[in-house]
C-alpha cells in the first residue's frame, strides 16, 4: 500500500510514523523545509517539499500508483483543493480530508465523493464521539474504551487480587474461570504478551478482555456504567463542547432545530445518565451566547475560568462529572485537576497532542483523551484493508487490540484457528460469533460474519490484511 500525505504538523507526522512502523510505502508532502527535513532524518519514507495545491507538486509524489492521499493541512480549504486537484487528475487515490469547518459534519454519512473527498474527517465530532462513549460507559479510570459495546478491556494491578501473584496464567485462568483473555501485561514500563507458563508478579499491571457482566462476576465490579449523573459540568462552549452536548443528546432549542437538522444517533440519550442538570462555562461570550441560543434545558455562564470565585460559585465541587474541552489542553489540564480536588467526582480532560497522555495514572485526572490519537485511529481505520479496526493502541509498545471482519471470500473460513497460518506474535483475543463473545482457544472455528479480536505488533497488519482478503 502506498500512502501520500499533505501535511507535516503534529497528525501528519504521527499518521505517517504509524503507517512506517506498519512497512507501508509513504510519501510526506511539507511546504516548509525545515519541517520537511526533520521528518526525513526520523522517518523511513519520502519526504519532498512542496505545496498540496499546487499540481506539479503533487505530481512529484507519485500519485499514479498511491492507494490513499491524505490531506491534514491547518486549513480546511487546502485540504479540500488538494483532494480535488487529485481526484480530477488522477484515478486510483481515494481522498480523506481533515475539516474543521461545523457544516461539513453533516457531510459525514454521505457515502459519496463531494468536492473530491471520498472521507472527510473533522476531529472535534471524532473527538466528541469518542468523549460521549467514556461517558455513557461510566468514566472509570480501570475501563478502556474499545468502541466494540459486546467488549471490554479492564486494568486490574495484580498487587489487588490475591488470585496473580506468584501464579501462572494457565493456573489463574484454571482456578478463576475461562471467561477473559490477558492479552498485555505490563511490567516496569514494558509491555508483554503473556503465554500461559507467563508468571505475574505484584508490579504486574494486567490487561483483562472479557464481556463487561463476565469479567464482573470475576473480578468484581468496577464499571460505572449506568449509574445515574445529577449534575454535569463542562468548561468549553467551542466547537468541540458543543459537538460532545450534541452527542449527549442535549434537546436543540427551537431556534437551534431550526438552524441545523443533525440526526440524534442516542434517543433519550441523557435518560440513560439520569437526566442530569448540565452547566457550560465558557470566558468567550460569543461562544457561549452560540451554546444558549442551540440548546435548551441547559445553564450557560459567561466568566473568566481563572476566576478565584469561579469554583464556589458555580458548584464545581458538586459536580458528579467536570469535563474540560476547551481549545487550551494546559487550560484542560489545570481546570479538571482543580475540579477534583475541589471535590467532583470525576474529569475528563482533552489534550491535543500524546505529550500529555504521560501523564495519565500520575495525576489526578480519571480520562484524558488525545485528539491527534484519536483522529489517526479514525484514518487508520479507514486506509486499512480487510474491514480492520483499531480498538486500542497499547502506550507502552507498538502494539494494538484491532477487530477484523470475516467476509465471504476469506478461503479458510470454517477452520480452527490453529490452522489458520497466523505469523508468530498474533494473540487471537476474542471471537463474536452470532452476537455471542467468545473467549478463543486453539480449536475455536472461524466462521463467515465472525467479528475477530487480535494483539499484534503494528508491523504485522500488512501481514493480517493479506491473510485476510486485501
């Protein structure tokens, strides 16, 4: 697969760094040389200096023979050109476009080409989604969102459970029962891929992958899931804060449905938390008069966020969920940081960059949620072949829990896994056959329409897109 991109900020480099790491053939286009030469001393690919919309540079990057042009400039408008100038020129690429523009979320669905752009991506509405899911799923920091709702991924540290210490995986799993998976343990910062003599010790932070009822019968019940919310607070009335109230399925005001027809994809969204009293703050007033004007049945406050009276004043501490979104990630950082210790249950912050996600487990902040992690696995997504799905990207190696769809023409289906010819260092993680999870062995049989987990280094993918119908 050869993959051109436009752009070298922070998402261009980190698309083009993954889809390396997976031996794929990538070319970076960068208008700025410095930039350009940065990328070509870290990065096994080709990188030329040019401007996307300019068409003798985009000749230069091969496109005759490219499967994928991505174009993830600052500006909507340069992407939207680029891929136009591409797809009138040239037939094979299929476009994807970062947009940031709020009209062309509604844009999203259309299983079309429009302007040239075959995917248009626009991180705040792939970023509130992904907000929405943590929500609704109880926002407890042992729980890692996979997207897939027959799932889950748990942290458990070994230290807890009496059951690990000491024992080997064959051993846990023989005494606790065979409903979950381990597929990653880490230990002193490394990540392994545990086979069953693998013996866990107390420093051991254990991955745990079962359905959410099974691995709470097992283990104890650490979801949040379902329980009822009184008062939601969030700092941000920006495009982001205003596509996460959408998702939340906060009712449009009567001039808001007027202005804009967006499908509610949850009905009678905020009934599953509760129907909780939701307050915005934002210091921008423009912003924040947007968010009154298309919502109702919300609290909108205009005020300084550094304002010492803001936590008293504003009932921080009472808030059940304090969720930080606003364009600032070091604002993000502080605000969810002072809305835990003034006494909220919970908080959520975004950051706009990974710099940050170190951060996670050493400060008091229960989500933190990366923008640019979150709209490369939305391309990822999309470029990979065989319907492959990313679900999570383990920080602490290069590897990834991804889902993979079973179509028709996959020749060996009906055989056992074993048979299955899988390359050295793949974890078949679950199998969900018929809407039922299972917790895979050797012998497990891979059917059509079967939806398969796997544990992979990243270098493998190309190998699984090939063993599975690319």
């Amino acid at each position: 697969m050869k993959v051109v991109i436009v752009g070298a900020g922070t998402l261009g480099l980190q698309i083009a760094r993954e889809l390396a790491a997976e031996n794929r053939d990538v070319v970076v286009l960068e208008q700025n040389p410095d930039i350009a030469k940065g990328i070509a001393n870290e990065l096994d690919c080709l990188v030329i200096v040019g401007n996307g919309e300019n068409l003798d540079d985009l000749s230069e990057t091969g496109l005759e023979d490219t499967d994928w042009f991505i174009a993830l400039t600052g500006s909507d408008n340069a992407n939207i050109v680029a891929c136009g100038l591409v797809a009138e020129t040239f037939n094979r690429p299929k476009t994807i476009a970062r947009v940031r523009s709020p009209y062309f979320i509604s844009l999203q669905s259309r299983k079309r080409r429009i302007l040239g752009v075959d995917y248009i991506l626009n991180p705040e509405a792939e970023t509130a989604q992904a907000v929405a899911r943590l929500i609704f799923r109880g926002m407890s920091s042992e729980i890692i969102d996979v997207k897939e709702a027959g799932i889950q991924l748990r942290k458990l540290r070994a230290s807890e459970d009496k059951r690990f210490p000491g024992k080997s995986l064959s051993e846990v799993r023989s005494s606790v029962g065979r409903d979950f998976m381990v597929p990653a343990v880490i230990r002193e910062g490394e990540l392994h891929i545990p086979s069953g003599t693998y013996i866990f010790e107390s420093i051991d932070v254990v991955f745990l992958l079962g359905e959410p009822k099974k691995l709470d019968r097992l283990f104890g019940n650490s979801s949040r899931t379902g329980l009822k919310l009184r008062r939601v607070l969030q700092f941000g009335a920006g495009a982001l804060g205003r596509q996460v109230l959408r998702e939340l399925g906060v009712p449009l005001s009567e001039k808001g449905s007027s202005r804009r027809k967006i499908k509610d994809k949850t009905p009678n969204a905020l009934s599953l938390l509760g129907n909780p009293a939701i307050k915005v703050i934002d210091e921008d007033k423009d912003a924040a008069k947007q968010v009154a004007n298309e919502f109702s049945d919300i609290d909108v406050v205009c005020r300084d966020l550094s304002d010492e009276l803001i936590i008293e004043e504003e009932g921080v501490g009472r808030a059940d969920i304090a969720l930080c979104l606003t364009e600032s990630q070091s604002v993000n950082l502080v605000t969810a940081l002072t809305a835990k210790k003034s006494g909220a249950s919970r908080a959520l912050a975004v950051v706009y960059n990974d710099l940050y996600m170190r951060l996670e487990g050493l400060v008091d902040i229960d989500t933190l949620i990366s923008q640019k992690s979150v709209v490369a696995g939305a391309i990822l997504d999309i470029v990979r072949k065989a319907n492959i799905r990313r679900l999570h990207s383990f920080a602490e190696g290069s590897f990834e829990l991804v889902e993979l769809s079973i179509g028709a023409n996959y020749a060996k289906a009906g055989n056992p896994i074993v048979d299955l010819g899988l390359p050295r260092g793949i974890l078949v993680a679950f199998v969900i056959h018929e809407g039922r999870t299972i917790i895979p062995t050797g012998d497990t049989v891979i059917q059509v329409r079967d939806i398969v987990g796997l544990v992979l280094p990243k270098e493998q993918i190309s190998k699984l897109e090939t063993l599975f119908g690319a």
